[in-house]
C-alpha cells in the first residue's frame, strides 16, 4: 500500500490553509486518528449531502483510467527514489519513461538531474516515505480502510488479498 493515503499527508495540508474548505471539517476532528478516518470515509455535511469524498469514492473515479493508452499510471514507490525508501536506479527509469510517455526524450544523466531535485517539493508532501501509513493506522483504521477500499489495493497490486 502506497504511503500515499488520504489522511497521512492531507489532514495537516488541510490543516495549514487557513481557507481550505474542509479546513474546518478537520478541525473539529479530536486526534489525527479521527482526521484519517474522515480521509477514508468522507465527511458529510449536516443534511446528508456528501462535502468530501472518501478514499472509495476517488478509487473508483480513477480506477477507470487505469487501462487507458493515454494514461501512464506512475506510483509513488516508483517515483520517490531513495530519500524515501525507495530505489535509485526505479526513481529514474521512471522520470525516463514519463518523458517518453509526454513525447520528450530524457536521458539518463537529465533523469538524474530531475531526481536530486525531485524529493519534497509540493503543497502536500509531508515526509515521503515508503509505508509511512503503518506508523498511523491501527486494527481499527485498517478495517474501515479494507472495508471502503480494500479490493482496490488488490486491483492496484498493492496487496495479495485482505489479509494485511
């Protein structure tokens, strides 16, 4: 499963944009547990209507693009290189053929170029780090996760089956 989850990096971005509009959604949770369930379920508002998506939801709008010729389905393991635990040579290899996928030609010494520029920008990188989000979930997040979204990680090839 990727460190990627909703929640793990989200809630303190939300947290740190003081007109963002789940802003104070967040707020209101009690601990970041709370947070990360809101992150997996949604959050609604008072009447029933949906105000967030939960982690369901936004797998099954993306999951349809995951066949398409013109997608090219990068994962953060892929992508993060060493800095996160993940591998120098992967990091790379994929910068290459994400240009290749955009009609550039990268070579391998700009590859490398990108990559040491690569790690920690962007509004919501927290820390970058393969498996970060068993350090956050417990037996309870992990079951509401596998029930709203566990088949998913099966068809994304993050996991073998339920049982993780």
């Amino acid at each position: 499963m990727s460190s990627g989850i909703p929640g793990i990096s989200w809630s303190p971005n939300v947290l740190r944009r003081p007109h963002h509009f789940l802003r104070r959604d967040y707020k209101r949770q009690a601990t970041i547990k709370e947070m990360l369930l809101a992150s997996i379920r949604g959050i609604q508002r008072r009447y029933g209507s949906r105000k967030s998506w939960g982690i369901q939801e936004k797998l099954a709008l993306t999951s349809a693009w995951l066949n398409q010729n013109s997608v090219m389905v990068v994962r953060f393991e892929d992508l993060i290189g060493p800095q996160g635990g993940g591998d120098q040579a992967r990091h790379k290899e994929t910068i290459i053929r994400m240009g290749q996928h955009m009609g550039f030609s990268i070579s391998p010494e700009e590859a490398s170029q990108i990559a040491s520029r690569f790690f920690g920008k962007g509004a919501t990188f927290r820390k970058g780090k393969i498996g970060e989000w068993r350090n956050h979930f417990d037996e309870e997040t992990k079951e509401v996760f596998k029930q709203l979204a566990g088949t998913h990680l099966i068809d994304l090839e993050y996991e073998r089956d339920l049982n993780w």
